[in-house]
C-alpha cells in the first residue's frame, strides 16, 4: 500500500508546500557551499585551531588483550624533554561510547578489555615530544596471560541474546522448509570492517573556569555532551562542543571516543589547551569496527517462487557488557513475504575492540548476505533474479502486518535493469567470455529503514532580506550546509546567495546530528517548521495564511497585496524555532528507502580477480534534497558495496587478538583503480508520512546489498558461488 498526501493530511494530491514553490531551489544538484574552503585548505578541522599555550598529547595503547595496570613508569618519562604531565586516569581508559545510550559502561580502574586500549596520556610542548616520551613509557600488567577468547567460534566465548534485539518468529519455519517446492540453507560469513574517515578522530580541549569547550570531530553534538559530561563528572551544561567541519564519520564518531576525554582531562590537570590527535593506526585499533558475522539463512519458496518461509539467524560479536549488536536481520524483517520465518541476531563475548555502528549497521552486511542466498534461490527455482524480487514483495510487513509509508523497489528493480542491459545477461554461469576473462551480471535489492531524531533549528530572517539558519547539526561531508540552506531559501523565497548556514556549534539549537542517514530529513524538517513559523508571522502583516503567502526575490504577496520582505519586517529581525520529532507515522508504518544493485563483473579465468566493470544504482527515498549530494552518497555506498564484496577485511591476530591490518595500506578500501563509472539512478517519490519535507534518509542506502550485486555478479560469471566475504581471489580460483 502506498501512502499519499491524500490519505495524511487530506490534501488532494501528493504535492506539498514546497512543490508550490516559484523557486524550486530543493532537489537542484547545487554546490555545497563550503566546498571551496575544503578544497582550499581554509576550512578548518577539530586538530587545526590554534589556540595560545596549547600542548599536545599522545596516546599510549596497551600491548597485551586482557588484564590489569600495575605500574606505569612515569618518571622515566616525565623527565624527558618538554614532557609535562603521564595521565591514566579512570576516566579516560574508559571504553568509547557508541551511540547507544548516553552512559559509558562502568569500568574498573584500568583494566584492559581488549588489545591496544588506551591505557594514558602523555603530554609535552611539542608533538615530536609526547611521541618520543609515549614510546618510551613503560607499563607493567597483571593478569595478561589469562586465556581470553578471540574468535566469536570459539567455545569459551559466551554467546547471548542481546538486550534491544528481539527475535521475530512466525508460524513454523521448519514445516514450511519441508513444504517448499525450492528450498536454501546456507551459511554465510562477513568480516569486521572499519568505518576508515579520512579524517582521524582528534580533539582540541579548553577549559575556561569550569566550562568545558571541545574542538572535536564528532557526528552527534547535542549527545556527545551528554557523553563527555557523563564521562568527568560535570553538568551537560558546563560543555561546548565545536564542530563546523568534520571530514567523515560513517559511525566511528557518533559517540566521544578516547582522545575526547584524555584531552579535556589533561587540559584541567595542565591548566592549559590539549590537543590529541589519534593516528590512524590508533583508529584502526581503538575506535568501533563492524562486527564479523556468521549468517546462516533459509528461504523457502513454492512452486511459483513465492517465499512461504524465511529465517535469518547471526552470529555477531562485541566485547561483554556492550549493548550494540549489529542489527544483521533489520530490513530482512520488513522487505520480503514468507509468513513462516524466524530471524534473530546473537552475540558472542570475546575481546576485540568495541564494536557498534559502521556505515548502515545491520542491512550492510545483511542485505549483502540475504541478497546472495536470494540468487541462490532464483537459481533453483529458475526464476530471473529480477522477478523473484518482484514476486516476493509483501503487501505488508509479514508478522507485524504494518503496512509501507512508500516503495519504489519496483521501479529501482526496473528502472537499473533498463540502465545496465540487463536483458542481455545469461541464467546460466560461464557463459560469457571476453578474452581471459569471465563476464557476468548480478543484481540486488537495497533497503534501510527511514529513521528520524528529533532536532531543532533556528531560522532569522534579518531585517536586511537575508536568512540565517543555525543548529549543532554536523556537517560531516553528506552536504548538510547546502541542503539546509536550499530548505530554508525555498520556504522563505529568497535565493540561496542570501541564505547563511551556520553549524557545528552546541551554543545554538540541539539538531539531530548526522548519522544513521537522519540527519537531512530531521534537522532539515526542524528548518522547515522554523520557516513555517516565519512564514505565519509575515502572512499576518499582510493579512493572509503562511501557506497563501507567496514569497519569490524578496517580494511577498497574497493576492493583489504585495510587499517587499524588508518593508514588512520593518527593521526587526524575526527568528523562530522549529523542532520535530518521530510521530505516530513511525508506528503506523514501516517507512524504508529501497533501490536496487546491477552489477557486471570480470572475473580471471586463470587468477580469479574480479574486475567491477559497470554498477548502477536506482534509489527511492522521499523527495530528493539535493541531486548532487544524494547521488554522492549513493556512489560512496556503491564503493563501500566494492570493498565489501572485494577487499575490506579487519583481520585479527588470535593468539593475542590484535588487529594485524591496521591502516590504509593494509586494510584495503577500494582505490580508483577498483571503481568503474558508476551509475546511479534517483527516483522522484514523495513519502508524507516519513517527514514534512516528504523525504527519507538516503545516506546509507547505497551500500545496503551492493556487495551482494558483486557477488551475484561472479557466481554469474564463472560458477563460483562463495559464501564467505570478502570475494579475494584465492577463494574463486
Ligand atoms: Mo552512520 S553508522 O553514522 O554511517
């Protein structure tokens, strides 16, 4: 069932306010308006502010996966040049938070949980100093040798349930496997994965008196006081976070991590500005990772391809007490029939670094698997992958039987077929050859669940005719400052060259931060609230609704009254606060954005390389904001889809648990050379019940099932089915 405007609000067709508008400043592929400053090296970063008297800090991890600190030698180091102060404070070894909640799990005096935990600070003048000392400093543990375990297969790991992740169960999933005229059980499994931001986490800390002010590079501002506060003992209140650039985040800095609170705890005990700046060895070893998992999934189909039962069971892992999972079975609940079904998550205690939130946690990594049995299970039932997708398409969600907000998988399902030519593929493997090499074509479904956070703006329009926007929300390189200002410009009827956006600042309103592809559609209906609320204030001095007032360069009129913006505000500015938070649309309906992977590979005949040769997307999520960074996330997806299904591996050392691949020269995101020219397709949809703006998240979208796309692709190509991610070539030859 789709969901119209007409059925919301009873208006008589699906267009809204902003599809009235002279304008039409919303959905342009317009620049971002900070890029030049990027680009030119002006904008700047959490680690580049400088401020008088500020020292620098470094990081000291602990060598060893589990035991105590007994001795850490201090003054060996703190005699050496320029060093001023070794901190290992309780505060500070506590574990990073993610985004869960806004509590640090409680955690004794320096016990180390996992391998590489920082365990102190050391602090000099100079940076080359704090180094020399760090490396230097000695520290000696109890408790290192005892037997901890490291591989979520392991049988001392203890395996639970997590808290927040309930199973879904429907009728009698076993009975339907029996019943099934196709059946699959397959066992997939998908390796760790890092969120790599090309920025490193790093933070600047400042005390003035007793308030806090922390140049970090972080997602969610107005929560991450909340954690930082919890953290020292100190009142939300009593701490600014400063943010207006932050170069990626993809989940790595939804919560504060260690650098944070070494820095504001090193800045109190010094009496002067700390900086902490984590190499990118130290991202890699102590920021979240995605977790690994062992999926095993079963798909029960009748004779017409229909699904008549589903289980999708993981196997996940975390370090014990930590409440993330990751969410594998989240869209699977949601985006296929099979009323017989049975999908539940599980997570195994073992000690790696903490793992939470990684670019679109759960579909990532599930879809990408779902995506693949579903290939598996056309191939039985010798149904065109395409079809099968389009057969299997619930009219509501099955067990719940809440109906969808909006759906344009089958239009992304035909609409990218169209775009890649994929009339031309053969049902059959090993049925094409260009040279030395074996070309095939693969596609899968996309989907990730619409969610929003409540958030504030504020909206001034001065009284010279300009627009200010202001809210904490991030901008963390998604296009957050110009889609703000297209909101803003559209509602208010003035060019975007009036419109200023001003972000990253926990001084001004509480937006919803950026993550979890929120971030557009919730701050961004806070704006529009705000401009709604401008737009009543004008229409009554021209004696008319704020929905008939009609705004277009500056000149606002109803009817035959008209009136410049600057004669009516009459030399006040006017501001207004908007707010939105998730209503009662979020519990009517299962509200998702989908799309739909095609994918043509080569794969070696005589190496098994795989050659990504041409990938489109087609996504519907809402009204687009902005075609230029929507189609930019969406390609980013598409990438992070390659490294999923290519090249991207955190790998473990189990005798120890360290992480042996921990930088960009061997963990390997994919490079130029592994991309294609991607194609990606935006379909124009409007969902009513997803927010005011009618949009969805899009940020995410574009990895949820893209590797599966790949791998269905090779199988396509040369018979080789590989169910254990990623697809490197000593698995397919
Ligand atoms: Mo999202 S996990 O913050 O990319």
């Amino acid at each position: 069932m789709r969901m119209t405007l007409a059925d919301m609000y009873n208006t008589p067709d699906e267009r809204n306010l902003l599809d009235t508008m002279k304008q039409g400043i919303i959905g342009k592929p317009l620049d971002r308006p900070e890029g030049p400053l990027k680009v030119t090296g002006t904008a700047t970063y959490s680690a580049e502010y400088k401020l008088d008297g500020c020292v620098e800090g470094v990081l000291v991890l602990a060598d060893i996966p589990q035991g105590t600190v007994s001795t850490i030698h201090r003054d060996d180091v703190v005699a050496m040049p320029g060093v001023l102060a070794v901190l290992a404070d309780e505060a500070m070894v506590r574990r990073s938070t993610q985004g869960t909640s806004g509590k640090a799990p409680a955690q004794d005096v320096q016990t180390v949980d996992y391998f590489a935990q920082p365990v102190a600070l050391v602090v000099a003048e100079t940076f080359e100093q704090a180094r020399e000392a760090a490396l230097a400093l000695k520290i000696e543990y109890e408790g290192a040798g005892n037997p901890v375990p490291f591989d979520p297969e392991s049988a001392d790991a203890e395996v639970e349930t997590p808290s927040d992740s309930k199973p879904v169960k429907g009728g009698d999933l076993e009975q339907a496997m029996r019943d099934a005229a196709f059946a699959i059980d397959v066992d997939y499994d998908t390796p760790g994965h890092a969120s790599a931001a090309m920025e490193p986490h790093a933070t600047i800390a400042e005390w003035q008196d007793d308030r806090l002010i922390l140049r970090g590079s972080y997602q969610m501002l107005a929560f991450n006081v909340k954690e930082i506060a919890d953290c020292l003992s100190i009142s939300p209140k009593k701490v600014r976070i400063i943010a207006p650039y932050v170069g990626g985040g993809f989940g790595s800095k939804l919560g504060i991590t260690h650098e944070a609170v070494a820095a504001a705890i090193a800045a109190k005990e010094l009496g002067r500005p700390v900086r902490v700046v984590m190499t990118r060895q130290q991202v890699f070893q102590t920021v979240m990772r995605r977790s690994e998992t062992r999926q095993r999934v079963r798909l029960a189909a009748d004779a017409a391809g229909k699904l008549i039962g589903l289980g999708h069971e993981a196997l996940v892992s975390n370090l014990p007490d930590e409440d993330f999972a990751e969410p594998v079975t989240q869209a699977t609940e949601f985006l296929y029939g099979g009323e017989n079904r049975l999908l539940k998550v599980e997570v195994a205690r073992i000690c790696r670094m903490t793992a939470g939130s990684v670019r679109a946690p759960g579909e990532a990594v599930g879809m990408q698997v779902l995506e693949a049995a579903m290939d598996e299970l056309a191939e039985k039932a010798g149904l065109d992958p395409v079809e099968l997708r389009k057969r299997n398409l619930p009219a509501k969600v099955p067990v719940e039987g809440t109906p969808y907000s909006s759906r344009m998988l089958v239009e992304a399902l035909e609409q990218g077929a169209a775009q890649l030519g994929w009339d031309r593929r053969k049902p059959s493997p090993c049925q094409t050859r260009e040279g030395d090499w074996w070309i095939g074509m693969g596609v899968a479904s996309a989907a990730r669940v619409n969610v929003m956070i409540p958030a504030e703006a504020r909206v001034t329009l001065n009284a010279d005719g300009t627009a200010l926007v202001e809210t904490d929300q991030t901008d963390i390189g998604t296009g957050t400052y110009a889609i703000l200002g297209q909101i803003a410009g559209e509602m208010l009827g003035l060019p975007i060259s009036k419109v200023r956006v001003v972000l990253g600042d926990t001084s001004l309103p509480a937006g919803a931060g950026s993550g979890g592809s929120f971030g557009a559609i919730s701050t961004g209906s806070a704006v529009m609230r705000a401009c709604e609320a401008i737009r009543k204030k004008l229409g009554k001095k021209l004696g008319c609704e704020g929905d008939a007032l009609e705004i277009t360069d500056g000149m606002a009129s109803h009817g035959e009254k008209q009136c410049s913006l600057i004669d009516l505000l009459d030399g006040e500015d006017m501001a207004e606060i908007g707010s939105i938070k998730p209503g009662k649309t979020f519990k009517d309906f299962s509200q998702a954005s989908y799309g739909a992977f095609f994918a043509e590979v080569g794969v070696h005949a005589f190496t098994g390389e795989v050659r990504v040769r041409r990938m489109t997307g087609a996504f519907g999520f809402g009204r687009v904001l902005n075609a230029k960074t929507a189609r930019s996330q969406c390609l980013g997806g598409m990438v992070w889809g390659i490294g999923s299904a290519l090249t991207e591996e955190l790998a473990f050392d189990m005798r120890d648990g360290h992480l042996v691949n921990h930088d960009l020269a061997e963990y390997h995101v994919p490079v130029h050379a592994d991309v294609p020219a991607l194609d990606v397709i935006l379909l124009e949809e409007r969902d009513a019940a997803a927010s005011p703006l009618q949009a969805k998240g899009v940020g995410e979208l574009g990895i949820c099932g893209a590797a599966g796309a790949i791998a269905n692709a090779v199988y396509n190509a040369c018979g080789v089915r590989v169910r254990s991610f990623p697809l490197t070539l000593d698995k397919i030859i």
